[in-house]
C-alpha cells in the first residue's frame, strides 16, 4: 500500500516537473509573440495618428513634399541623417524628441522651407507620451522598406495639384495653423476665425465681392475687412511680400474648397 502510495506520489511529481518545463519552454516564445502584438497595435495607432496630424506636410505615405516637408520613409533618413546633424543618440531619440519638441526652423530651409510644431502635451502641443511613443514606432517601422529609394524625395502626384499644395503652405510656411483652427487638419490655433467653412463663408463677406477675392484680400491686407468679433492688427500683415503669387494664390484655391 505503502510503496503504491510513494509510486504515485513520484509519477505525478514527474509529470508536474514535465509540465512546468514544457510551459517553461513555451514562456519566451510567448512573450516575444506578446511584444511583437504590441508593437503592431503600437504602430497601427502612430499611422492613425500620423495620417490625422503629419499627413499633410510629409505626405501619404510620409514621402515628403517637395520644397516643404522632408521625406521619413526614405533611405536618406534612415542612413546618413543623424551623421549629417551630427546627433549623437539613437534615431529613436532623435525621432522621438524632434516629434515633442517639433522643428520651429528648418535645418535646411534652402530643401525645405516649412517648420513644424511641437507636438508633445510637455512642449504645449495636443499629444499625450503613449501617443508620441506610437508615433516613433510608426516612423521607426519605414526603415523596413525605405530602402528601396535613394536620397531626394519624389514629387508626389499632389505637388502638382493646386489645392494639395495651397494646403501644406497653409499648415507649413504660411503659419496659418498657429492662429486658424480647420477641422480635419493639425491646424488648431485660436487667435483668428476658424477657417473650416471658409470657402462658404466668404462668399457671404463683402457685397460684390467673390469668394476667392474676399480670401485673397484677407491674406494681403488682412485690415480691409474684420471678421466680425475680431480687433484689426492682429493677423500678420506681410505675407503679400513674405509668399509668393503662386503659394497665395495656391493657398485661395484650398481655401475656397473649404465649404
Ligand atoms: C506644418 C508642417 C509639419 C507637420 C504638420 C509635421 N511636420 Fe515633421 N517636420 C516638418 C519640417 C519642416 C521638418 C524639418 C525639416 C528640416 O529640418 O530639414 C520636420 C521634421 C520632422 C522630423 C525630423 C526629420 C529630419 O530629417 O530631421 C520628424 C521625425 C518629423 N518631422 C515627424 C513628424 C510627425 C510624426 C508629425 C505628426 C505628429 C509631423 N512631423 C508633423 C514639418 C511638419
Ligand atoms: C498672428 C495670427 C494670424 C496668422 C498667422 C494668420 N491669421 Fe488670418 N486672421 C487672423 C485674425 C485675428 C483674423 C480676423 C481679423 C481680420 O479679419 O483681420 C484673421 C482673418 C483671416 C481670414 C478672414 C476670415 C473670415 O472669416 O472672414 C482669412 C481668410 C485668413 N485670416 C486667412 C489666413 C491665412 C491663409 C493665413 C496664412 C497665410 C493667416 N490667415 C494667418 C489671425 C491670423
């Protein structure tokens, strides 16, 4: 009785010791296949946020815009940026504190003429850290496919398109964003009218005037007519000299589509 009892006592300690090695094994598999879903959910969060907030300065598929905003998904960034800059921590830093802390002057304005700002809730910008943290991740996971292309980025189809091109100066050189909310774009500023509905809205302004005149107008003498509840010289007064005929004009199409 006695020997049975020992028997089956040793049996099923065995049996626990193959059990607990088995699951043992198993542990590290698991908690890879655990990081790596995390890190998918991670990413897929950074391009929700990245196609609402970066989208319209560096582009679709983050490939930049030209004359504006600087390609991310690009081999370029991924290989001698940090050399050129002479940054001396990991790119993941270097991509997480510049997403933060935004990029007030362009590093090279001669490439790439607009600024961006701070985007983390610390330096007064809308994100919270896990939200800058999924944007590294996003941003990080292009160095799997941008080697493909080498160095300058490729005009995309929208650099040719007066209302893609009138938007991204509207929300990068043109500094409209940091006093003009429009809903649907990273362009949250509240010292002016909202320009959500501008394209409707002006053609109501001024007796006689059209839509696209009223706007103009608006961005080269900013005084001829005051949105009702707002002080005159507020609004910067030299963009008539400071952008060009073209980016005006460029930036009166998108306007007008705002409806
Ligand atoms: C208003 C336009 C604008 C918006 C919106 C914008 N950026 Fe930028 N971004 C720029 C400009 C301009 C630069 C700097 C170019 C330079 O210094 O040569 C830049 C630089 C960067 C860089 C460093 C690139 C380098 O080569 O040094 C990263 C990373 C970056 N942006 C990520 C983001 C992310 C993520 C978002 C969305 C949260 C975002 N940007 C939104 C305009 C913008
Ligand atoms: C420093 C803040 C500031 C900046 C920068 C700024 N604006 Fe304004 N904007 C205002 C204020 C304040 C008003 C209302 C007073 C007035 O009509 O002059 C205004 C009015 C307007 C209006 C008329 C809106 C309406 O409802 O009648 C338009 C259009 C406009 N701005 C477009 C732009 C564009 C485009 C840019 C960028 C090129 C820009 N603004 C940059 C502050 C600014």
């Amino acid at each position: 009785m006695k020997l049975v009892q020992i028997t089956v006592g040793i049996v099923a300690t065995i049996l626990t010791l193959v059990i607990l090695l088995f699951v043992g094994l198993g542990e590290p598999n698991r908690m890879a296949a655990e990081e790596a879903s995390q890190l998918g959910k991670s990413i897929e969060e950074g391009a929700l946020l990245f196609g609402e907030y970066c989208k319209p300065c560096h582009g679709p598929q983050a490939k930049g815009i030209e004359g504006l905003c600087p390609p991310l998904n690009d081999q370029y960034f991924f290989t001698g940026r940090l050399k050129d800059v002479g940054y001396p921590g990991s790119l993941r830093d270097y991509v997480k504190s510049t997403i933060a802390g935004g990029r007030l002057v362009s590093t090279r304005p001669n490439l790439y003429a607009g600024s961006m700002p701070p985007w983390a809730q610390d330096f007064g910008g809308p994100l919270r850290p896990d939200q800058i943290n999924n944007l590294t991740d996003f941003v990080i996971n292009f160095e799997k496919t941008a080697g493909q292309e080498m160095g300058m980025p490729t005009p995309t189809p929208e650099a040719n398109d007066p209302v893609s091109r009138g938007k991204a100066i509207v929300l990068g050189k043109g500094t409209c964003a940091a006093c003009h909310k429009i809903e649907g774009t990273a362009a949250a500023g509240v010292l002016g009218p909202e320009l959500s509905k501008i394209g409707s809205i002006a053609e109501t302004r001024v007796a006689g005037q059209s839509a696209a005149d009223y706007i103009k107008e608006s961005i080269v003498n900013p005084s001829a007519f005051l949105s009702p509840g707002f002080a005159d010289n507020l609004m910067t007064k030299t963009f008539g000299q400071t952008l060009t005929a073209d980016e005006i004009n460029d930036m009166v199409t998108y306007l007008s589509t705002l409806k």
